[in-house]
C-alpha cells in the first residue's frame, strides 16, 4: 500500500484491523476507497476508528463499482503491499542521496538559519552581572556536589614521571582515515550509525530479536522493531506518526496523545536516530506501546583529587574576546590571582580543555571583518598561542569548533598544524578531533563542540539554548551526538558514524551557545563550559545572553564556576 494511503489513514486517526487491510489492499482504487471509508465511517468528533474487515465488506456491498467508470491509472499502483522496501532507502547506496544542506554558520548564508529567538523563553540574565556596579574581578558564583577525594591519590612516581600527566587519548576520529566525503558513502554512514546503535538496542529485554519490518504483515500480536526514523509528524488530531525504516522497510507508528508519558517521548523524538518500538500492528499501523532509545546506564562515579577546567568559544580575534578578563584567568590558573580559595582550586588543577571556536576565524560569516581585530586566521592561532602559552603545568586538550581553521563536516579532524603553528610547539598541548573521548587519570571526558545542540534547540519542543543540559541527557539516551543530519549540523559521511557514542563518559563537555550549564545525569557531570566573548551583533538580533568569562571548574569531582569580570 502506498504511503499516500497509509498516511490518509493517519491523517483521519483511523486503524484497519487486517482483514480491512487486506481488503482495501485488493482493490483497485484503493485510495478513493480509502477516502470513501473515512467519509462514511468516521464521526467529526470520534477519536480513533477502527474499521473491520465486515465494514468494508458492507461499504462494497452497498457502493458496488460502475463497471463502465473509467479507473484512474494514478491509484493502480496503491495496492502493493505496505511494509515494504521503500523506494527511497537510506540503506541503499544511491548517488542522488541527499546533501548536507548548509556548512556554515549562523546568520545570514542559509535562510533556515534566519530562526527568531525572541518567540523562544527569554534566556535567564545573571542577576549578579547585571546589577552590581561594583564588580569583584574573580569570584567563584557557583559550588555544586559533595565530591569526594580519594585516599589513592596519584603516586608520586607518575607525578614525576617524564610526562607528569596520566592522560589518553581515547578515541579521536582524526587518526581514522577519512573518505573524501562523496554521497555514495552515505549508505555506509547510515549503516553504520544503524548497526551500532541496533546492536545497543537489541541488549535491551524487549528488543532482543527485533522483526524486520518487511515481515510485519504476517505478525498478528506484539510487534518489536528497531528502524531509524525518516519523519515525525502530528496528525490532524495531534497524534503523532513516526516513520521508521530497517533494511528490508519503512513502517508508520502511530502514538496515541492520550496516552501521556508516551505522547512526551515521541515529542522527543527526532529524524534519523535509531529507535526501538514495541507495539500492536493495526492493518497498516503500528500503535506504539513503548519507544525505547539506546539509553544510558547509571555509571559509577570516580573519586577526582585533582582538578579540570572547561573552557570553549574564546573567540580569539574578535573585538568582542573578553582579553582582560582572559589575562586574569590566565594569572589566575598560574596560581597568581584570587584569595586563598581561588588559589587553592588553582593549584589543584591538571588539565584545561578547550572544546572548539578557540580562534573566531575568518568568512565563517558574511561582514566578519567588521567585528575582527585580528583578521588573519594565522595571526588568531598566534595570539592563541601566545595566551595560553603562558600557561605552565597544565595538560591542555584543544579540540575545533566551526570558527577554527579546518574541516567543518563532523566528524571534525583536529586543528590543521598549518594554521597553528606557534600552538602546536606548545609541549603542553594535545590536538584533537571533535569530537572526541580522553582519559585524564581514570577519568572518561567526551568532548563535543555542540553545533547540533543548534538542530535540538530549533526542532525539538521544551529544548533552548539556555538549557544545554537537557539536550546533552538526550544525545546521551540516543547514544548519538548529532542525530539530525542534513540541517545546520554538516556530518561527514565516514564509512563509520564517529558521532555513536560508543562508550559512557564519566564528564561531558560541549561549548557553542555561549551560556554555562551543569548538571550530573545518571553520575555523569554534563558541561557547558560558556565563553570568553561578550555578547555580539548576531547575538543581539537573536537575544542570545551569553555567561561570558564564567569557568567551569571540575574541582575534587565538585562543580564550581569562578567568574572572571
Ligand atoms: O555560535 C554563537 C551562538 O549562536 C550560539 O549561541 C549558538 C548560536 N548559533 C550558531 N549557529 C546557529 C544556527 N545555525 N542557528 C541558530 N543558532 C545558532 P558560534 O558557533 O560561536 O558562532
Ligand atoms: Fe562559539
Ligand atoms: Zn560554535
């Protein structure tokens, strides 16, 4: 049946037990009869209806066809079968497969980008920048946790080891070999990206032999399959329809709004993750009784006796880059600046991340210029270097963000030596790909730029800007870290879909927005580590409020954030 057919159904809320389906399916003009049914069967105000093989049989019986009408060729071919192969898959290579449609940044080169923000939830202003007028230039505006410290402390052997930093790179995708990015990979990617995330699902109790969904129609009870979703949309009742596909199909999910916790998780639900559903097959429907992502577990929390420190989006060579607030920062993490407090979390620190937009980088968007001081992306990564080569006994972690200099497709391989030079003698620094997973003394830290937080925040209902958090927790249940593909977010179509997350971080760490956020889901501290730019023109037309020169700082396994202006 054709997907006009079974999206009319949807459309009027109205289910077909199977021997209706079957009945419509024979014949001919199955779409007008379709039509006809709904007209006939279907009170305004019913919710759902449920047409019976014996209700079709009285509706042919009493509307027997004119032998003599002509037969539209437009509906002949509605009557194959439902649950089968599509003719559109993305599991089969096909060299008109969609592109990634926009590769850039925010504002003005892509229309879909023109998004307005004032309709969103106006973002919280810190009280504490906005009305003090006296201004202490370092304090700690937030403690959170009762981290604990460990009594197997690092030994002294590996803290005066050659390398005094017990830290590995666990994954980084720019050690991979690259495809050139060509369309015809993008099957591969699809399959991958389904295969990893299928083999997660099927270790769930209800989703252990999943059906392909080509052999849905011979299931008369419980269906389970796992699909990657095509489309989500409501119904005219405000039901949702999900379209899923496996291999060997796509199917429709229909998810009732009266059934409440289930409505919510469909709200949730986005294109192209990969999706368990367990439900009941109505004709040419599947009622969903249960949407199960890949999931997270609970992990067990490390003991932390040392410190790390989350910065992103410094914004090098902008006029807006908060460089005095930086240079405190700078004194501060030397152990030079603050109270005793300050100098105390100071000292303790080992590691600086700094998770993407390092540089503000040159014609990511149009008139840029305007707002550089330094407009030169080589002179940008100089000054970088300069700043944080001030920075003695620290690891550093730098992974790219889409102002650096390099690939912008996702997976992005790490800043290029060519354009960062002066950083990368730096002996301190360690480049890597976002994203990317690192091991700081027992501690798993995924690092993630969070350009598709951009995707979340415009498509998906309760999601913002402001709350990161509640975006992270969901790429944490879909397993993946950019599921939407081919809107703002540019993914590499790699043989190997590098953004599954593989394995579950102790720390989660993305940038982007510009606006701080923490929270600990399921043991796992989620870091948004904000920005060291004051707010900028494009900001201001989209009321973004960024938490500029505010640091996260992972401190004996406790949150604080120490502001700098
Ligand atoms: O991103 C700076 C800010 O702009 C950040 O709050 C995200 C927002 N932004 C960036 N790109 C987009 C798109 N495409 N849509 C909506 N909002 C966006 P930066 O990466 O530093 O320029
Ligand atoms: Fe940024
Ligand atoms: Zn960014």
């Amino acid at each position: 049946m054709s997907e006009a057919i079974i999206n009319k159904f949807a459309d009027a809320d109205v289910l077909l037990d199977d021997a209706a389906y079957q009945k419509i399916q024979e014949q001919k003009e199955s779409l007008l009869l379709v039509e006809a049914l709904i007209n006939q069967l279907k009170l305004p105000n019913e919710d759902i209806l449920i047409i019976t093989g014996a209700m079709v049989d009285e509706y042919l019986d009493n509307n027997k066809p004119d032998t003599n009408s002509p037969v539209s060729d437009e509906y002949i071919n509605d009557s194959v079968g439902l649950m089968e192969a599509p003719e559109f898959s993305r599991f089969i290579v096909s060299e008109s497969q969609g592109e990634v449609k926009n590769d850039g940044h925010p504002g003005t080169k892509d229309p879909e980008v023109e998004i307005d923000f004032s309709k969103k939830d106006k973002p919280e202003i810190n009280s504490e920048i906005n009305s003090k007028t006296e201004k202490p230039e370092i304090e700690i505006i937030k403690e959170e946790g009762t981290g604990t410290i460990s009594s197997n402390s690092i030994t002294s052997s590996e803290t005066t080891s050659a390398s005094p930093f017990n830290f590995e790179v666990i994954k980084d995708a720019s050690r991979k070999s690259y495809t050139n990015g060509e369309i015809k990979d993008l099957s591969a990617y699809f399959n991958s990206r389904y295969h990893k995330l299928k083999e997660m699902l099927q270790r769930k109790k209800d989703l252990k032999s999943p059906q392909p969904i080509q052999e849905l129609e011979n299931i008369q009870d419980v269906v389970n399959v796992i699909g990657m979703v095509n489309e989500v949309r409501n119904t005219k009742n405000n039901h949702k329809l999900i379209e899923v596909e496996d291999e060997t199909g796509t199917a429709s999910v229909l998810v009732h709004n009266e059934n409440h916790s289930l409505f919510e998780d469909a709200e949730r639900v986005v294109k192209d993750e990969v999706l368990g559903v367990v439900g009941t097959r109505k004709g040419s429907l599947i009622m969903a009784s249960q949407l199960i992502n890949p999931g997270t577990p609970r992990i067990d929390e490390k003991e932390m006796d040392f410190s790390m420190v989350f910065l992103s989006d410094t914004h090098i060579g902008s006029s807006t880059f908060l460089g005095d607030a930086f240079d405190r920062f700078i004194k501060w993490i030397n152990g030079e600046f603050g109270d005793k407090e300050h100098k105390n979390i100071a000292n303790n620190v080992r590691y600086l991340i700094l998770a993407g937009d390092i540089v503000d980088g040159i014609g990511v968007y149009p008139h840029q210029d305007k707002e550089l001081v330094i407009k030169d992306i080589y002179e940008q990564y100089a000054e970088a270097a300069r700043l944080f080569g001030e920075i003695d006994d620290i690891q550093i972690i730098i992974t790219p963000g889409n102002h650096d200099a390099g690939r912008l497709a996702e997976p992005q391989p790490a800043i290029p030596e060519e354009y960062a030079a002066d950083l990368y003698k730096l002996k301190n620094v360690e480049f890597v790909s976002n994203p990317s997973m690192v091991n700081l003394e027992g501690i798993n830290v995924l690092i993630y730029h969070g350009r598709s937080f951009d995707d979340f925040a415009m498509t998906v209902k309760g999601m913002s800007h402001q709350h990161t958090e509640l975006i992270m927790k969901e790429l944490l249940e879909k397993r993946h870290l950019a599921p939407i593909y081919g809107e703002r977010t540019p993914l590499a179509s790699e043989v190997e879909d590098h953004l599954v997350i593989d394995e579950v971080p102790h720390v989660f760490h993305t940038g982007h927005v510009h606006i701080n956020s923490y929270k600990k889901y399921k043991g796992i501290h989620l870091v948004n580590s904000g920005t060291f730019q004051s707010q900028t023109e494009f900001q201001k037309i989209y009321n973004i409020v960024p938490t500029a020169a505010q640091v996260p700082v992972l401190h004996n396994g406790n949150m604080k954030v120490l502001k700098f202006n």
